[in-house]
C-alpha cells in the first residue's frame, strides 16, 4: 500500500534520499523548556562513516542536541533525519545505538543479565547475544566482571557497560554522549581505535564531549556554545582559519567572537 501512496518523487521532496552521503541531516532545528530557548537554528550534516565530535561547555545544549537526533525528544521546529528517514522514528530504533550522558542501566542485573535484556528488545538470537556479549565486555575491557551486578559497578565501570549496551547490536549509526568521562586514558584510547574502527567499516559515529583532546580524533567537529553552533569543520581546519595551533584556542577564538556580535 505505502508504494502505491508515496511516490518516489514525494520521498525525494521530504527528505534525503536513501542514497544520500549523509548519515545524519538537522534542518533549522529549535528547541525550547518552557522559557528557556535551548537549541537555536541548528544545522548540521553528518556524513556517512565519519566520527563527528559534537564540541561545547556544559549547559550548552549538546545532550538535547543529540537526544533529537536519536529520536529521544521532539524539536519544537525544525527537520532531523536519520538515514534519510524523519525523526522520531520508531522503525529506527535499532539502526540507531544511543548510549546516554546518564547510565541507564538496571542496577540490581549483572551486566550480562543487562546485555542480554537489551539484546532480546533489539530481537537477537541467543546465540547472537552470547557472542556480541562476549566481543562488547572485552573491548571495554569487562570481560571479568560479567557476572557482576551492576550495583557493584563503579562510575566508569557503568560507563564502560553503557557503551558496551550501545553497541551490542550493531547498529549503522552511534550516538554516544560523553562515552568516555571516567574512563581512564589508556582505555580511552583503545576505545577510540575502536571508534575508528567501526567509521572504516561504514558506521557513523556523533559523539559529544567536552574533552578538548578528544576533538582531534573526530573527523569533523562542530563548536556549540548557547545553543547554537558557532563554526563547523576539521580540526585542522578550524584551527587554520584563524591561525592558532589548538582546538582549545580555536575554541575560545569562536566563542569570543559569538559574544561581539
Ligand atoms: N528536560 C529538561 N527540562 C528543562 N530544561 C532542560 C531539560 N534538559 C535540558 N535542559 C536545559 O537545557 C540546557 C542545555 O542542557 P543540555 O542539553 O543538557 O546541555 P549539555 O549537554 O551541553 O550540558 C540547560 O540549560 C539545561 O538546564
Ligand atoms: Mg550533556
């Protein structure tokens, strides 16, 4: 039925089309809470297989940011896509792995046993989940805690598990927010090999932080301060634009320049 009433021209009309380069497209979007007007006139396009590191001091808009883009929360103006489909979607959920800024864990489970729940939500076999659950826990480095409950996790532990979560069903498009706040550097590291990892294998990756070193690991950066945001591009390239040798210069920089206007 929906052949017969959607024409291919319509699809084109509405929104990207499938075959478009970009992952991720944000038109014009709003958001307000009551009075406070949080994100404003955003635009953003996230190519497909890029790590884009969503960049801003806390308070500026970055999680709600994210939240519209995974279909979390509505915008109150504005257009989002996610693989050329308008968000929310339902049908999206299990492309999209959101891990988010606050653990959503159950804390009285194991990890496993959190693995496994999530695993079963995003229809996978049993076989399927004692695998993934085997290959997530060792890449963040878990693999001896499984049977845990998550009650006896500590901060970065949980952190570490969440990620673990997001990625357990291998979806096309990541949306981490913070993913790697009290983890230690050396995991870290290896973390963002694996981010690398999965953008060479086609995977999109949005990851919001606010850790300046983290930036230059991302094959694009957007700036965000006060809800909007203030200058998009490489690391290199935003740094060269107005010769400085740091993204936490150029960081200051564009944000000064937001003030003065
Ligand atoms: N559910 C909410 N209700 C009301 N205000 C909110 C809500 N979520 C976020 N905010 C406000 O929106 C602004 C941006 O918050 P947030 O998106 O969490 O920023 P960031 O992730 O960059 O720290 C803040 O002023 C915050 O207080
Ligand atoms: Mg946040």
């Amino acid at each position: 039925m929906l052949k017969i009433l959607i024409k291919p021209k319509d699809i084109e009309k509405n929104s990207p089309c499938l075959d478009n380069p970009h992952c991720i497209v944000v038109r014009n979007v709003n958001k307000s809470f009551g009075k406070n007007h949080v994100l404003k006139d955003i635009n953003l396009e996230i190519p497909n297989g890029h790590i884009y590191g969503l960049l801003g001091p806390s308070g500026c808009g970055k999680t709600t940011l994210v939240k519209i883009i995974a279909g979390i929360l509505e915008a109150n103006s504005g257009e989002t896509y996610v693989l050329g489909q308008a968000m929310p979607q339902l049908g999206l959920m299990n492309k999209i792995g959101y891990m988010a800024q606050s653990d959503a864990l159950y804390s009285s489970l194991t990890a496993g046993e959190n693995l496994e729940f999530f695993g079963s939500i995003y229809g996978m076999s049993k076989a399927e989940i004692k695998r993934r659950t085997e290959e997530v826990m060792e890449l963040v480095n878990l693999s001896a805690d499984i049977h845990k409950p998550v009650q006896a996790y500590s901060g970065g532990m949980k952190r570490r598990l969440s990620l673990a979560m997001a990625i357990m069903h291998n979806p096309p498009v990541l949306v981490l927010d913070e993913p790697t706040v009290g983890i230690d550097p050396l995991l870290r590291k290896s973390i963002w090999e694996e981010f690398h990892k999965l953008a060479a294998q086609g995977v999109t990756l949005l990851v919001t932080t606010h850790v300046m070193d983290e930036a230059d690991k991302c094959d694009n950066l957007a700036m965000m301060r006060d809800g909007r945001l203030i200058a998009k591009g490489t690391s290199q390239d935003l740094q060269e634009r107005i010769g400085v040798q740091s993204i936490e210069e150029a960081f200051i920089y564009y944000g000064g320049q937001q003030n003065e206007n």
